[in-house]
C-alpha cells in the first residue's frame, strides 16, 4: 500500500509540474483530439485569441468562427490548415502561417508548430500546436 501512495502521489506531482509548465508557457499552446476538436488551451492561447477558455474548449480547428485564411487573403481549406496536414502525414510541422480574426483586435498572423500525438500502439491520438503571433 505504501508503494502505491508513493506512486499515486509520484504521478499527482508530476501531474502539477506539467500543468505548471503548460499554463506559463511564454507561447500558446493547444491539444486537439484525433477528430480536431481543441481538448486544451493554456492561458497565454486565451490572451491570443481574445477569447475564453470556455470558447474555445471543443470549438473545432477549422470552426468557421476562427475566420482562417491564407497569407494572400484566400479561406484555407480544411485540408489545408496544420491539424489536417499533421494527421495525413503523422509527422511534426513547423512555422505553419496562416492569419485569423481576433474578436476586438486586428487580424492576426498566426505561426504555427504542431506535432502529432500517437498512442504506443501507433493510433493517431490528436495534436499539440503552439502558436506565435507574428507582427507583420
């Protein structure tokens, strides 16, 4: 029993470090599940997005509400943003660019690193993205 509580409490520390860590990251940082759905936001996505947690908790990647377009000013596709890509190929992408709409701010230039997560049995769980915001 003393071997279990060590570990039990082992994991909740680890636990509180990552989410620590998460939480004051310096960039926002984003997990969406296999389906594209977002799972998780720490609070610096929040200050990016204008927006609440809350808003943006199972909002899909490619909601029409993000106002996603391209560098030239074209609607991206589906297909075309980072979580569809990274789900296709299953390998890390890095300084993905792409501009949204911020409720009560300008546009912005979104850079964009993501990486797939996969089970240890090879499933394509989701993504972790964290997201820059470019001042062009």
């Amino acid at each position: 029993i003393t071997n279990i509580k060590n570990l039990q409490e082992e994991l909740h520390r680890s636990e509180e470090l990552i989410n620590l860590i998460l939480e004051n990251s310096p960039v926002a940082t984003t997990m969406v599940n296999n389906e594209g759905v977002i799972t998780y936001v720490n609070k610096e996505a929040e200050e990016l997005f204008n927006i609440s947690r809350s808003q943006i908790i199972n909002r899909s990647y490619n909601a029409e509400a993000w106002k996603i377009t391209a560098l030239d000013g074209k609607k991206l596709k589906s297909n075309q943003l980072p979580f569809s890509i990274i789900k296709k190929t299953l390998k890390p992408l890095y300084g993905f660019q792409h501009y949204i709409e911020v409720p009560g701010k300008d546009k912005a230039l979104l850079s964009i690193d993501g990486s797939p997560v996969i089970s240890e049995t090879g499933i394509f769980e989701g993504a972790v993205f964290t997201l820059r915001r470019n001042n062009k």
